[in-house]
C-alpha cells in the first residue's frame, strides 16, 4: 500500500488479489500484498489483481478528464477514464474509488507495478509492487 499526498491531490493505492462489495456498502480487499509479491516460480496465471486506488481530488480543482493507468514499469496494463466535470464534491474534496482489474493476471518475477493518475494539472504515482521470486523475499 502505498500512500503520497501532494497540495493538490491525494491517492492511496492498495494492490490484492479482489475487492468484494459487503452488506452496506462495504468494501473488503482479499490477499493485500504490502510491496511485495512473492512467487513459487518465474510466471504464476492469477485469476485476478485488483490494484485499488481512493483518489481525492480538491474541491477548488476546475475538473475534466481523469486517466487512472496500472503498468508494469513503463508497459500499460489496464487502464480507466473518467470525467469529473459532473461530480459533486464531498465535503472538500471530490472523491473516485477506482479499481483497476487485470484478471486474468499473468505475474512474472521481475515486474514492478504501479500506478499513475493523470488529470489536467495534476499527477501522481502510487508506490510500487515489485514481484520477486519466493526464495528472494
């Protein structure tokens, strides 16, 4: 889990293997990996990675189209858009939950994940998930 604030913008991204919606809206995450993910062997077919970010835009910012991307390095994934010119604002900020999902998800020693939004005069990069081999963690 990675969390990094700046002036303008605010994201917390939290990788795992599922999100579930609870009773009542709930939201639990299943198998958080914390910067790490460790593998028995040099390539594992997951049946999913959900790589789940909370992002919090300031009320002041003017709006327009936010890209919410996963990669593995500089390689893109999977990727969201979404136009917040329409949303209201909760209390000070306008808030997203985005829930990028690579299902299936081939995991290969070597790969490092993160992610990035983007959005008129705002950017950010999440912390990454390296994936190592077991032996190494």
């Amino acid at each position: 889990m990675s969390v990094e604030t700046s002036t303008q913008l605010r994201a917390t991204t939290l990788f795992c293997d599922d999100l579930r919606l609870e009773i009542g809206g709930k939201l639990s995450a299943m198998g958080i990996y914390q910067g790490i993910m460790a593998l028995p062997a040099d390539e594992i077919l997951l049946p999913k990675l959900v790589a789940w970010t909370a992002i919090e835009l300031p009320k002041a910012w003017s709006g327009g189209r936010v890209q919410v991307r996963l990669l593995d390095r500089d390689q893109l994934l999977t990727e969201a858009q979404f136009d917040t010119s329409d949303l209201p604002p909760d209390g000070q900020h306008i808030v997203l939950n985005v829930p990028l999902t690579a299902m299936p998800f081939s995991a290969k020693v070597g790969m490092v994940l993160h992610v990035t939004i983007s959005a008129p005069g705002l950017n950010h990069r999440s912390g990454d998930l390296r994936i190592v081999a077991q032996d190494a963690a």
